[in-house]
C-alpha cells in the first residue's frame, strides 16, 4: 500500500513537472528542396561575380536616452548610459557588416585632445552622420501559479529611431526605427527547479536585438545612394583620387567623372539647389598608395573623355551603379 501511495505521489510530481515546462523541445524539419537542389543552387552562386561593395565613411554623432526608463533613479551620468550602450553596439555592428569605415563623433572632445597632444589635429570627412535614441525602454515580470508549480518570466523592450544626416547640407534625407524584445523564464514544482533573480542582461539584449532590427534599412539606404569620393590631382592621362583598396576598390574597377551642376538660390525655399550633376570621363583603377583609411588613395587611368579646361575642383567621382 505504502509503494502504491508513494508511485501515485511520484506520478503527480512529473505531471506537475510537465505543467512547469518553460521551454519546448526544438523538432528537426526537414528542408522541402532536395539536397541535389540545394548543391545546384550553391554552385550557382559560386559562378556569379561578386558585387562591387564600396565602403562608406559614417560617423555617429549621437545617440541618446530619450526613454522614462531610470529617470527619477539615476543620475544624468547614469541615466544616458543606455544611450552610450546603443552607440557602442551600433558602431560594433556597423563594423562587423564590413561596409562601412566607422569614425568616432560621439567622444569628439577626447579625440581632439589627444590630436593636440600629438600635434595632427586633422579630422575625418564621413558621408554621413548617423544621429539617434533609445525611444522607449520597458520592463515586465509575469508567469503562471498552479497546484505547487509556478513560473516566472522578465521581459524587457527596447525601441530605437536613427536618422541619417548628409554632413554637406545638414538635411536628415533617411529614418529608421527598431524593436527588440528578450526574456527569460523559470519555473518550479514543489520547491524544486529554477529561481530566476533580476537579470540584467536582458536590458543589454533587448537594445541590441533593437538595432539588429533597425541596422538593415540602415545599410540598404546608404547602400542605395552611389559611393561617392574627390579628386586630388591630375596629371595628363593620370588621376589621383581619394580611396583605395580599404574602401573596397580593386584595380580594373571602373569610376565615372562627374561635372556638379551650377548652384542656384531657390526663391521659394531659400535652399542652395545643384543642377544635374554629367558625366565628362570614366577612369580606371590601376595602382594604389597610403598605408591607412585615413592617406590611402588610387591611381586611375582616364579611359574615355575629356577632362581637359575642367576645374577638378568642380569634378568628383563616382561609382558606376
């Protein structure tokens, strides 16, 4: 009688186990196109030439806090760290894409004294500002009590706007917002299984998993608008401009030159407007020089076209899309 007690007790013990479960086993699916397929597809891709992928010059000019979280608890030192957090993860992911040369804006002041230190007080020109906040940050607690089974689970939410700024205007031409969300759960049956206590990691993953969401029409907006860079001189046949193989180039690649439109002040607006930009040459990448990001250039060969009685300072360079 007293084994029969003691097997019904342990019986309901893993019922009430099952009912504490906070997570479901994952279920091996097996892909619906054929292994023959999917070898086919890959070497396919493997015969495609590779894209041109120029590296843009960003720059994070600012990200803050502008979310309730902490404000009556902390101070403003700390009360921004969130912010400071999102800038670090954003520029960490800008760099692990591999597209972007990332400079540093938000710590201005420290560079520049340590520029004057040095004495090379020279700073990098980007092709656009990145400037954004932590607009809303949450965080909730919830779970489940049964017959001596419970569980617990945090959750925290994070939301991020950004806005892209072309430093030459000062005009944002591109927003984007991001959501993440992380949590974690525990559970427990007679006193037995997880306690979760306050995690603090979740703040750290629901920001991140914000900008991993926001990142993409980030890059896909920078992307879009053509790789753009200077001439420094030219010699004959021969041009030198800024960029070189850091940035993406590779000797073969094929630029165009092109002529900025006449500058007009609009009437209605007040705004400076450029006419059409045209193309006067295309040239060629032959050799590279500079050993940084920051002194590297190219030699291109001038292919087509004329760039003769043209103010080079009125020329740039361009990728051809």
């Amino acid at each position: 009688m007293k084994n029969t007690k003691l097997f019904l007790w342990l019986v309901s013990l893993m019922l009430l186990s099952g009912c504490a479960t906070v997570s479901t086993p994952l279920k091996e699916i097996e892909s619906p196109i054929s292994k023959s397929d999917q070898v086919t597809a890959q070497q396919l891709i493997a015969q495609h030439p590779a894209t041109k992928n120029y590296k843009r010059k960003v720059a994070i000019a600012r990200f803050s806090n502008e979310s309730n979280y902490g404000r009556s608890l902390m101070t403003d030192q700390d009360y921004d760290r969130i912010g400071k957090q999102a800038s670090d993860m954003l520029a960490t992911q800008l760099i692990t894409t591999n597209n972007f040369i990332v400079f540093e804006r938000t710590d201005l002041s420290k560079i520049q004294r340590e520029q004057a230190i040095s004495g090379d007080a020279e700073l990098i020109g980007v092709d656009a500002l990145i400037v954004g906040s932590v607009t809303e940050f949450g965080r909730s607690t919830g779970g489940t009590t049964g017959f001596l089974s419970k569980t617990k689970v945090q959750t925290a939410r994070a939301k991020v706007d950004a806005r892209l700024v072309d430093v030459k205007t000062g005009q944002a031409f591109f927003s984007a917002s991001g959501v993440g969300e992380a949590s974690t759960e525990s559970g427990e049956v007679a006193g037995f299984g997880s306690r979760a206590a306050y995690d603090a990691t979740l703040n750290d993953r629901a920001i991140s998993a914000a900008i991993s969401d926001m990142l993409d029409s980030l890059v896909s907006s920078l992307d879009a608008r053509p790789w753009q860079t200077d001439i420094l001189e030219i010699q004959g046949n021969q041009v030198f401009i800024s960029g070189g193989q850091r940035q993406g180039l590779k000797v073969g690649d094929t630029l165009q030159i092109m002529e900025r439109g006449k500058a007009i002040k609009s009437q209605q607006t007040g705004f400076v407007i450029n006419l059409p930009s045209t193309k006067v040459a295309e040239i060629t990448v032959s050799a590279f020089f500079g050993d940084s990001a920051n002194n590297e250039g190219s030699v291109c060969t001038l292919t087509s076209g004329s760039l003769a009685h043209k103010s080079y300072q009125n020329l740039y360079v361009e990728e051809v899309k």
